[in-house]
C-alpha cells in the first residue's frame, strides 16, 4: 500500500524554480534514500512532503490517518525533563492504559464487583479486551525498548536522570532521533540524521532501521549508511526525480550505465544527423537526387534529438608526486600517544608504511588518531617510542582542524603565498578543479563555508606533489560528489596514502590495511572496512559462545544488524565468484580469438592436420565459455535475489 505519493511537485523561490516536476512514492514499509547535488532543494522537498510546506506546482497526498515523524538537520529536544522522563511522555496513551488496566485489576479483586456477577463479567471483559490491545502495542515491553534505544545512543543507565536542557547540541539531536524511534510512525523522515553520531552509534542504528517496522526516507551525505539502510533511491534534479532500485552502491553502478548509455544514443542520433545533413547539403540543388535530399531533409526535420547528457558540475581534481620514495614510506615503533600533562591516550602502536599503501587509521573517539598523525610529522612529541620517514619521504598534510589556513587572505593569496613563480591562470585553474571559482578566489579565507575551505586545502595539498599524503578525516564538509572525486583521485595517486577517518564508506573504497588505535595499542587488518569488521566479528564470537553468563535476549534490531552482516557477507562472495567467471570468459575469448585469427591466415589454409587441432580447441574453449557464462547467470540471478 502508498503511504506518501507527490506528482509534479516544484518549489520557485524569488521567481525561479528550485526544483519542478518531482514525483515519487513511498510504499509501506519503504527504505527510501533522496539524493542530489547541494542545493538542489532535498531539505525544501522533505518539508513539503512532512506538511511543513506547501509546494507551488504539484500534490503531495498521503494515507488516510497516517503518522509521519520528522527529524529536520541538526535539530535536538527543547525540554527541561529529564532524559527519561523525556522519552516516557512518547508512550503516554500506553502509560494512561497501564494505569487503567491496574485500576480494573484492583475492581476484579473488590468485594462488590466479585458479588455481582453481571459487573464482574464486563469488569474482565473490558480488562482482557485492553489488555490485549496493551499487549499488542508492545505494552509490557515498551520501557524495555526505552532502555534499549538510549543505550544504543549512548545514554546508559546512570544518565537517564540528566536534563536534556544540560546536554550539548550533538546529545539533544540524538535524543531528538531516539525519541522518534520509539514512537513507532508508519514514515519517518530522517534529514541527515548521521551527524553527531559515532561510528558504533552508527552501526547500532542500521541495524534498528533494517528491523523498523514503518517506512523511512532518508537524506544523507553518508554513503556507507544508506548502502545499509535503503533498497530505493531517488535522484533529485531541477526537472525531476529519477527512480533507482537497489542500494546507493547499486545506485552509483545503473546511474553510471544510464549515463554511458545516454551518451551513446546522443553521439549515435548525432552521426545519424551528420550523415543526413551531408546529403542535403551535397544533393539537394542536383535534380536526380532532390527528392531523396528533400525526404532526409523532412527526417530531419521530424527527428526527436534528444538533449545533450548533462549533470552537475563536480570536481576533477588528481593528486601527484613529484618524485618516488623508497620502498619503506614510514615505521612507527612502540610509540604511546598523549600529551605530557595528562594520562597517556593508546600506545605501544606499531606498524611499518610500504610505498603504494593506502593506511587507514580507526578507534573510538579521544583515542589519540589525530594526535598519532601530528606525532608522525613532529608537531607533538610522543611519550614513549618513535616513528621515521623512509628514504626520499616528502609528506603533505591535510588537517582536519584547518589550521593552517589564514583567515585573513584572500583565496587567491592563500595559494599563491606558497607557489610565488606560479602564473596566475595556473592558479586560477587549480581553484577551479576543486570548484573554487573566479567570484570564490577574491572571497577572504573567513568567509568560506567548510566545503570551500575544505576544497582549498585540498588544492594546497595537490599543489605541494608530495609522495606521502597524510589526511586527518578529508571528507569533513565535503558532500558525496566531492567525496566521490577525492576517493578517485587518492585511488589513482602514484604515491602512499596514510589516513585517519570515521566515513565507512570512503575507507571501504580507498583502504587496502586498517590499524585498529586503542588504549592498549594498536593491531593490523590487511583489508578495508568491511574486512576489520568481519575480523572484529570472528574475534567475539568465541567470547560470546563459550560464556558462563546467562546468554541476553537478542533484540530485533541486533539480529537484524546480525543479519545485514551475514546478508553482505555473502553478497561479497557471490559478486566474487561473478568476477572470476568474467575474467575466465574474457581469458577463454580472448585465447579464441587467437585461434580463428591464426586458422584464417595462409600459410594454414592448405595444412588440414593443424586446422583440424585448432578446430577441436575451439570447440573445448566453447564449451567452456558457455559452461562460465552459466556459472556467471546463475550466480547474478543469486545475488539479484538480495
């Protein structure tokens, strides 16, 4: 059933459409992503849909009786309750019914109901109709769940009685979230709700959603969430929205297929009318053949061109060295991170950085990464330990913090202060790669949003080709596209990546080996993301089933997250063993092709001994592409399937 439908919803502002001809739809129980540029308008559409808004062209309809919660971007709870209490009152209909069902327990137990038959018997037939009604709106389990959501956001026990008014802007939005959830809507809409949330939080929250009984739509610059989260995406453009199946993964993949197609039915038509413009051009003024050019000519004239593919304007930036290191990049031996007046943060940390290596550097919040990368380049000594550059080392730093940037220069000036010989165009034309433009580089430093100052170190960093880029948490203020653009660029450096970041996403992409940071020090994982949680997974597992304690009750959501674990797990082995049959064909087609090119030439044409072979090796090679490509079918419908 629809819970939500628009149809051709727009938005003007100040006279000029924002966005126009938006339709799509929500089904009970959808997992929906809304993804678009920056300032395309997917916070507008969000509150038009919510109610919050009414749109200038265009309906938005919805069940009858439906319950939307909405989270907006960064907003928290406005309460002086205390957090709790906070989420008691999202159950107050449930709480008004408990205390009901225990006022006719005390009348069933009354001498004068128990005495009077009639009164008794519509006392329990009203109790066990409400209690069955209290039952089924998970009445006996709904503090249970209260306890449930609030540490899974980080609030234990010994907090519940804080006042939210106390807590920081970051904690109120995830109570704000958590009071959602519990309120069980039929749709939430969720606005960036990734913010402020830690990458356990994080986890724990796919999981929750995967086993969410409503609908959810969801904005989010994080990729890694809503490959976990959604099974539909929608894409935002000024004339429309274009509907995907799958994933954002899945979506990147068809958006990327329909782009090369449009492409190539563009430049296909557009042969097509230069071929058919030629022969106006050539035989329209020639009387034997004026009619066939005046028939071609009325083709053309019919011809439904399609539009040139167009998206939005992304950056097409690259990083390279200026000279190659050794093989040996970087060593870090049995160093303890901190700072000299406090408790040390992790240590002993060891590994050895090979030239290539894409390095990613992990741990909970306040362990030390940051200060382990400011430690490696000498900016904080380390308290125990050490770490040296191999031979013909040149590090570039990218700093989270942006501290080295100066707030009093123009943009322009930023750059060229460190690059004096270089012409200003060339400047100019670095800015724009990382789409800083012409009105943006005469702007100050301290007017910047955090995506141009983040765009502006990036350039600095591109400009300085070191062999060694070591990046504390790149994506911060970038959106998906420029996101996108820097895991290409670092993908294709030709020197060694050493990162610290929290985007699951961007360290699936980029990383080949993950250093774990503890407090008890630090353990290597030679794989990406998703393989350090396998690794994570595998590590507990013997803890959790040889136990004493009594085993705790799993909950929906764990089992669900459980599950999506398992679920990708073996999404990754299928599209492995769809891999390997693609290599295999191409291998066995290519060695095919070898044979008919060498049968077909002419000294072989008389030697029948030797065709005779070939042919015979042709065939066994047939035989097995075919019996690859069924492997290749059959593993493609499997993981279709997911």
């Amino acid at each position: 059933m629809i819970l939500l439908q628009a149809q051709g919803v727009g938005r003007a502002f100040d006279g000029a459409d924002l966005f126009t001809n938006i339709s799509l739809q929500i089904q009970e129980g959808g997992r929906v992503a809304l993804v678009g540029p920056n300032g395309i308008g997917k916070t507008t559409l969000l509150e038009i849909l919510n109610g919050d808004k009414e749109p200038d062209y265009g309906t938005v309809s919805t069940k009858k009786n439906i319950s939307i919660g909405y989270l907006a971007q960064n907003s928290g709870l406005d309460s002086d309750k205390e957090i709790y209490a906070e989420m008691l009152d999202g159950f107050s209909d449930l709480r008004a019914m408990e205390a009901k069902l225990h006022a006719l327990e005390q009348d069933l137990s009354d001498p004068a109901v128990l005495n009077n038959e009639k009164r008794y018997n519509e006392t329990l037939t009203t109790y066990d109709n409400m209690s069955h009604e209290f039952k089924e709106r998970n009445g006996y389990g709904y503090e249970a769940e209260i306890r449930n959501v609030l540490a899974g956001f980080n609030f234990p026990a010994d907090r519940y009685h804080d006042r939210v008014a106390t807590l920081s802007g970051g904690e109120r939005s995830r109570l704000a979230l958590a009071k959602m959830l519990l309120q069980g809507h039929d749709l939430i809409i969720l606005d960036e709700p990734t913010n402020h949330l830690d990458i356990d939080t994080l986890t724990w929250l796919e999981g929750y959603l995967r086993a969410y009984k409503g609908a959810i739509l969801i904005v989010s610059h994080d990729q890694y969430f809503l490959d976990h989260s959604v099974n539909e995406v929608y894409e935002l453009s000024p004339t429309g929205a274009t509907h995907y199946h799958g994933n954002y993964t899945e979506y990147r993949k068809q958006r990327a297929a329909n782009i090369d197609q449009a492409w190539k039915a563009y430049n296909k038509q557009q042969e097509e009318i230069a071929k058919l413009q030629d022969y106006v051009d050539k035989n329209l003024v020639r009387a034997s053949t004026t009619k066939m050019a005046q028939s071609r000519r009325k083709q053309l004239e019919k011809m439904d061109r399609l539009a040139k593919p167009t998206g939005e304007a992304s950056a097409h930036f690259s990083f390279t060295a200026d000279h190659p290191s050794g093989n040996v990049v970087l060593t870090v031996s049995n160093a303890t991170v901190g700072y000299e007046s406090d408790e040390p943060m992790a240590g002993p940390i060891d590994f050895e950085l090979r030239k290539g290596e894409r390095l990613a550097i992990v741990g909970p919040n306040g362990v030390g990464k940051s200060t382990l990368l400011k430690s490696i380049l000498g900016k904080i000594k380390f308290l125990a330990g050490s770490s040296k550059f191999g031979a013909n080392v040149d590090p570039g730093y990218y700093d989270q913090d942006q501290h080295n940037l100066h707030e009093t220069n123009t943009v322009i000036d930023e750059v060229w202060n460190e690059h004096k010989m270089m012409p200003e165009k060339d400047i100019r034309s670095a800015l724009a790669a990382f789409l800083l433009t012409a009105e943006d580089v005469d702007k100050m430093v301290s007017s910047l949003s955090g995506g141009q100052r983040a765009r502006l170190l990036l350039t600095k960093l591109a400009l300085n080709h070191a062999n060694l880029l070591i990046l504390d948490e790149p994506t911060n203020h970038l959106d998906i596209n420029s996101k996108e653009v820097l895991e290409a660029a670092l993908a294709d450096f030709d020197g060694t990546v050493l990162f610290v970041s929290h985007d699951r996403y961007f360290i699936n992409s980029l990383a080949n080996r993950v250093i774990a940071i503890a407090p008890t020090g630090s353990t290597t994982y030679l794989g990406n993301w998703d393989y350090y949680q396998e690794k994570l997974a595998e590590q507990n597992a013997p803890a959790e089933t040889t136990s004493d304690a009594p085993a705790a009750t799993t909950s929906a959501a764990s089992q669900a997250y459980q599950d999506s674990k398992e679920d990708q797990k073996a999404k990754r082995k299928l599209q492995r063993q769809i891999d390997d049959a693609e290599a295999q064909i191409d291998q066995l087609t290519a060695k095919h092709e070898e044979i008919e090119t060498e049968m077909a030439k002419p000294e072989n044409a008389a030697r029948a001994l030797k065709l005779a072979d070939m042919q015979k090796e042709l065939e066994e090679l047939d035989q097995q592409i075919a019996a690859q490509e069924e492997i290749w079918e059959n593993v493609s419908l499997e993981l279709e399937e997911y």
